[in-house]
C-alpha cells in the first residue's frame, strides 16, 4: 500500500513539473488600446535561447546564437470580435518588422517587415511562420522551444519566432544587434485597418575578437508602445516586398 502510495505520489510530481514547464513565463504585458479604452493586453514571454534553433532553454549556453519568444494578443469583453467589439474588428493580427546589423541575403534590408519575400501580406501570423488563433496548441517543431510536445495557450492571436544569428553572418570587428517591434492590428475587411499597441524587443551578440567571435545573446529587454513607431510606419509605407499601406488608417 505505501508502494502504490509513493508511484502515485512521484507521477503528479511529475506531471506537475512537465505542466510547469509548458506554461506561458511573461516577460512584460503591455496595455492594447483603441480610442483612449483598453480592449486587450498584448502579452510577450519570457525570452529563451538556443543553438541554431536546437538546445532550447531559459539560461544562455556558450553555444547560443539566438533567442526565443512567444508573443500573444489576449483581448478582453470588450475588444472581443464576438463580444463589445469596439474597434469594429474582423481579425486581430500581429505585424512585425526586424531591424539587424548583420550580414544579409541578397533582397534583404537591414529594416523590413519580418516575413519572407514570397509573402502578399505583412502579416506574421501565416503559414509556415509558426502561430496560432484561439485556443490552440503551441507550435508542432519543440526543437527550438524550452518545453517538450504541444501545451495549449489560449488568445486571439499568438506568434512563436526563434530568430538567430550564426558568427558567419556576422560583420568583422562589429557586434550583431537584432530588434523587433511587434503590433497588433485591428483588420477590417470593408474600412481600413488600425496599427495597435506594440511591444519591442530584441538581443544582441557582442564581438569578442579572435577564436571568440562573437558571445552568446544577451537580451536587451522589453519596451511597450501606445502606437507603432515612425520607424515601423516608414518601413511599411516604403516596402516594395509587401504592399500593404493604402490599407492602413494613416496612408
């Protein structure tokens, strides 16, 4: 009777401890506002690293060339689609754009909106870039991620990205800074669209020198936003890889 007592002790631990693991870890919530009413909370992780999307954990090993982070939009009653819905919304969606001093790939910009060329939309939350909508499991690639299998998370829109930069596309004698300024967008299928509140976030690899190369990441923290940056409305406004801008409320 002990015996049995001790196994159903140590599998809730267990399960415990792989629940704990699963769970969304925040790193800064900031406030989703429309016309001066909060209608949502756009929710940002605690940041991970990993090895070229491989070995993923909270701690950076010296091997790390990147971070991770999950980024959810959870609105409340009233900025629900099917609820109050005050900013008269058809879809939220998540809209990204990097900024990076590394090397680039032939096309690239050192600032772009953050989804590949073959994209017609600025959206990030699109297939094959790793998201989800409602209630839905986490991405099905755990490689990257410092969980194992696909826990649920619960929000209107939700995006998973596990950017790195490897010491061959770095520039000599220069450290590698990459920063993202990820929105929420209110999409409305018959008016124009609205930039939401926006979190801003990134690393950078400082360069060591010699055999060293460069350090592992080190994060350089959050920054929330009311609205989008002049930064991020120039970037769209003269991107020639997605055209998106008549469609916003500020063409």
């Amino acid at each position: 009777m002990t015996y049995k007592v001790f196994i159903t002790t140590v599998t809730i631990l267990m399960t415990s401890n792989c629940l704990a693991a699963a769970e969304l870890v925040i790193g800064q919530t900031c406030p989703v506002i429309f016309q001066n009413e909060p209608i949502g909370s756009l929710i940002l992780s605690k940041p991970w690293y990993h090895s070229s999307r491989s070995n993923a954990k909270y701690i950076a090993s010296d091997n790390s060339t990147g971070i991770g982070i999950e980024i959810h939009l959870k609105s409340n009653f009233s900025g629900k689609v099917d609820g109050l819905n005050l900013a008269d919304c058809d879809h939220f969606r998540l809209l990204q754009v990097r900024r990076t001093t590394a090397k680039l790939l032939p096309g690239e910009k050192h600032i772009q909106i953050d989804v590949p060329d073959e994209f017609s939309t600025p959206f990030y939350d699109s297939a094959p870039l790793e998201h989800g909508y409602g209630l839905h499991k986490t991405p099905v690639d755990d490689s990257d991620k410092p969980w194992q299998g696909r826990p649920y998370r619960d929000s209107a829109v939700a995006l998973y990205d596990t950017p790195y930069v490897s010491d061959s596309w770095g520039i000599e004698g220069k450290d590698i800074e990459v920063q993202f300024e990820t929105c929420a967008v209110c999409e409305r299928e018959s008016q124009f669209d609205t930039v939401l509140s926006c979190g801003h976030w990134g690393y950078r690899r400082d360069y060591m020198g010699g055999m060293t190369g460069w350090s592992e990441p080190e994060f350089t923290g959050f920054q929330c936003s009311d609205s989008p940056s002049p930064r991020f409305q120039k970037t769209l406004n003269i991107s020639n890889r997605v055209e998106y801008t008549y469609w916003i409320h500020w063409r």
